[in-house]
C-alpha cells in the first residue's frame, strides 16, 4: 500500500514545494473532494470543534486520497498527542511551543523507546491489531512526522535549541501570532516580522529540519512563503473556501442584476 508520508518526504527531500488544505469541519467529504488537489491535509483541532471521532474518519478519507495527514493538536500535552498517533495521522503539529525541554518531550511522546516514551496502544495505526512488536514500532518511529510551530518570543529565543533536537522533522512557523508577539498585528510584512520567518527558516535548514508554515487562504502569502524558502505550505482551510468563493460570487452576480436592470 502506497505510505503517503513517506510520499511527502519523499517529495520535501526531492527539493519539491508541499502544498496542503486546512481541515476544520467534520464531514470527512471535505478530505476526500480537496485532497486531489494537495501534497497534505492539516487537520486542525487548536481552533476548531472536531471530536476524535471526525478526525478519525477524515483520516480515513486521507488515506483513501493518497495524501499525508497531518493533524495540528491542540497543545503539547501527551493526553492530546497521544490519542491522535494512535487512530493513524501521520505526524502531528504542536501550536505554541515555548522550549527546547517542552519540544524534546514531544518528540518522546511521538516515538517508542529507544527513541521515544511513546505509550503502547496503537488501534488503527497498528491496523486494528494486526501489526504490533518491535517491527511495528520501529516503523512508527520512522515514519511518523513530528513539527512544532515557532510562534511566540519565548519559542524564539529558544529558536536554536529547539531547532537541535533529534527526532524533530521540521519546524512550523504561525505567521500570525508570530506576527503578534512581535507587536505587528496584521502586519505579516512588517520588517521585524519578516526578520524573524527568514531567522526560523534559516535556523531550521542548518539543523537539517524541513519547514513549513500555516496561513489564510491568499495566494500572495504563499509567494511570500516560498520566497522565504518554505518547503510545506498549508494554504487556507474549508470554511474559508467557502466563504471566500461564496462571496465573490453573489457580489458578481447581484453587480451584474443590478447593472441589466437599470
């Protein structure tokens, strides 16, 4: 069975950009209608209502589309780490890391001994008990993808530190509340601000980490990201879709009604 994980390391490794969707509803429809179009999924549980149970099926949907699955959990504690390896997303982004102490316990928490101090209870991801052992865990070691975000001052000092940990795959930057702890809400080109994405993204490639970013669905951004020389890029979220499209249409269409009636 094709392992879209390793598809997309495959992928970041080659040089290639990653582009990836936001997923923040539960119907797991919206995985399976978007990831023809995408490299990943983040499925996002740090701002939005999904239960286990839909993430567990927009999993499913990932898998079916052939796209890795990464899924943004809603802090770094191993009671919302934990349960989410266990249904079978391939990695997981952690918001609002703040040190290298916190960083290095999340990548315990992702991986079995000897690497790691990952629980031992795997259901979907051990294919519903039919895999297990040491072959299965040095498996899961490998090939899960494990990224925290640089978001916040704290994280930012601590920027290098982080960046050294073994068992890190890439660093993320939250361009927004980086933005923000900077004092320039809104203000994502703000000089300081850019100072900061370029030091992360530099910081991340001298340790040999991939780096990536999340952002609202606006294709300039992204330029910018890829500017920077960000390699995995997730690029605005369902709803989002929806309402942007929704808009500019019905403003076209009632601009174009108004303009015949007149």
């Amino acid at each position: 069975m094709y392992d879209a994980i390793y598809g997309f390391r495959q992928k970041l490794d080659a040089g290639q950009l990653c582009f990836g969707v936001g997923v923040t509803l539960s119907d797991s429809s919206v995985v399976e209608a978007l990831a023809p179009a995408v490299d990943f999924v983040w499925i996002d549980l740090e701002h939005s209502h999904l239960s286990y149970e839909s993430v567990h099926s927009h999993l499913i949907a990932a898998r079916a589309g052939g796209v890795a699955a990464l899924v943004r959990v809603r802090n770094s504690d191993v009671a919302h780490i934990k349960p989410i390896l266990d249904i079978g997303a391939d990695g997981v982004i952690v918001p609002q890391v703040r040190s290298a102490e916190e960083v290095k316990a999340v990548v315990e928490m992702c991986r079995y001994a000897p690497q790691g101090r990952r629980g031992y209870g795997p259901r979907r991801a051990a294919a519903y008990g039919r895999l297990g052992g040491p072959d299965f865990m040095r498996a899961s070691n490998e090939r899960v993808f494990v990224a925290v975000q640089i978001e916040n001052l704290d994280a930012l000092e601590n920027l290098d530190d982080i960046a050294a940990i073994q068992g890190l795959d890439s660093l993320a930057l939250g361009p927004y509340d980086l933005a923000v702890s900077l004092g320039h809400a809104e203000e994502l080109r703000h000089p300081e601000a850019l100072e900061a994405m370029r030091r992360i993204v530099a910081v991340a490639k001298r340790a040999g980490k991939y780096v990536g970013t999340g952002m609202g669905a606006y294709a300039d951004v992204a330029l910018n990201a890829v500017e920077l020389g960000i390699q995995w890029i997730q690029c605005g979220d369902d709803y989002g879709y929806m309402v942007a499209h929704v808009d500019l249409l019905m403003a076209e269409i009632r601009n174009k009604a108004a303009a015949t009636r007149r």
